[in-house]
C-alpha cells in the first residue's frame, strides 16, 4: 500500500558522498558553459549573456583614399542643399509674381488736346478720380503717341466708333467715362482698383508729371543719320512720331 517512494531505504554514508547533492549539481552545472535552462526566465538571462558578448558589428567599408564624413560636414551639405532648393522656387516663382502684377494693372487711354471740349473734360475726371483713389495707373496719352490708337483698337475690335477715356483693369474692359462716374459715386471704384497698389502723385522733376521725355537718341528729331547704303538720315526707331518717350522716372513700363 505504500508508494515506492516511501519505501525507499535511507542511503548509507558511503553512497552520500558517492552521489552528489541537488544544490551541487545545480551549482556545477550553472558552472558549466554548455548549460541549457528549461526554464523561459533562465532562458531570457541566457540570451541577454550571450548579447552582451555577442562581437559588435563592423562598420561599412569606405573605399581607399577616403576619409569620414563628419557631422559638421553632413550639417553644411544640408543647407547648402536646401539652400539651393530655395533659390530655385524663387526663380520659379518670379515670374509668376511679374505676371500677377501685371494682370491688377489699370490702365487709362485718354487724350490731352482741348480738340474737342466734351472728351477733354472727360479725360481729366476719370484721371482726377483715378488719382484720388491713389491708384497706380499706366496714363497712355494717344496725342502723345498715336501707335496707342492702334494698340485701343485692338483691344475692342468690335467697338466702331471709340470714345475716349477708356479704363482697363487687369486686362479688362471697364468702360469710359461715364462707367467710371457710376463706380465711383457707389463706392465700387475702389475696390475693383484695390489690387493695382498705391502711389503717391507728385509733379516728377524730369518730365514735369508729363509721363514724356524727347528721345535722347535724336534729341526729338525722330531723325538719325546712319553711314549705311551710301549715308543718310533714318527713322530712329527709339521714340514715336513726335520724337518723344515714356519718362523713365515715372512711368511704368510697358507690357
């Protein structure tokens, strides 16, 4: 009825000695460097010892004649990079700014003869009003230069008889006088002149609030002798029929 494990016999003391305890045969074989735990925590153990003496890995291989890169040189790299990516979206960009600014451009056609007193009158309200809202305006005076009756007429094909003043913004029609009257009595000028900026009007010390200069070529001319095909005078091609430009100073450029 007894279980053979509690039948057994005590062992002598020549068999003690003989057979080694548990706790030394566990503490020989912790001793011993081929030990493999049965145990998952004694596992873990194993693993981070073998780790740590585990050889570390080596580092790429540089090709001769090369030295390392170090980080203030990577640092310098990146800027210089990112510096040059930056120029290139300016440059990028730079046109695409001309072009807006060119698009909210106002410009008026008018005329400064007293020829015909109502358009006359006309001419200097709409330039009045254009002047008191401080907008930038590009005035093309057409008795200044007739190629800019060639230039309005293109712009309204379909117009047969045009009456001037004419005002266009952002490359649009916005009508003469009496359009400019409506819109600015409503308050609505303003605002549809708003994107063209802001100047301030005062008489320029070279051509006296003009917007003309005589050609410094021909000296007004519109004359120049040229030694070609045997000499003689030409068309200076530089100035309009009345041997004028645009002033420099105060008059935007053409577009």
């Amino acid at each position: 009825m007894w279980l053979p494990w509690v039948k057994t016999r005590p062992s002598s003391p020549s068999s003690a000695a003989a057979s080694p305890s548990p706790s030394t045969a566990l503490a020989a074989a912790a001793a011993s460097p081929r030990l493999s735990f049965s145990s998952p925590s004694l596992k873990d153990l194993q693993a981070l010892l073998l780790s740590d003496h585990s050889p570390s890995p080596t580092p790429p291989q540089l090709p001769p004649n090369t030295a390392p890169c170090s980080p203030s040189v990577r640092v310098f790299h990146r800027v210089r990079v990112a510096a040059s990516a930056l120029r290139a979206l300016r440059t990028l960009q730079a046109p695409h700014a001309a072009a807006a600014e060119a698009d909210r451009r106002v410009v008026l056609y008018f005329t400064s003869l007293h020829v015909v007193r109502s358009t006359y009158e006309d001419c200097r309200a709409v330039r009045a009003i254009l002047r008191g809202l401080r907008a930038s305006v590009d005035e093309r005076d057409l008795a200044m230069d007739p190629r800019y009756l060639q230039e309005l007429g293109a712009l309204l094909p379909r117009a047969r008889g045009v009456t001037l003043p004419q005002v266009f913004v952002g490359g649009r029609h916005l009508g003469g006088a009496e359009e400019v009257r409506c819109l600015h009595e409503s308050g609505e000028l303003r605002r549809v002149v708003a994107g063209a900026g802001a100047t301030a009007f005062a008489a320029c010390s070279r051509c006296g609030g003009e917007r003309y200069v005589l050609c410094g070529s021909c000296n007004g001319s519109h004359k120049r002798y040229s030694l070609k095909g045997g000499g003689g005078f030409r068309t200076c091609a530089g100035c309009n029929e009345n041997g004028l430009v645009r002033c420099p100073d105060c008059s935007p450029p053409a577009v």
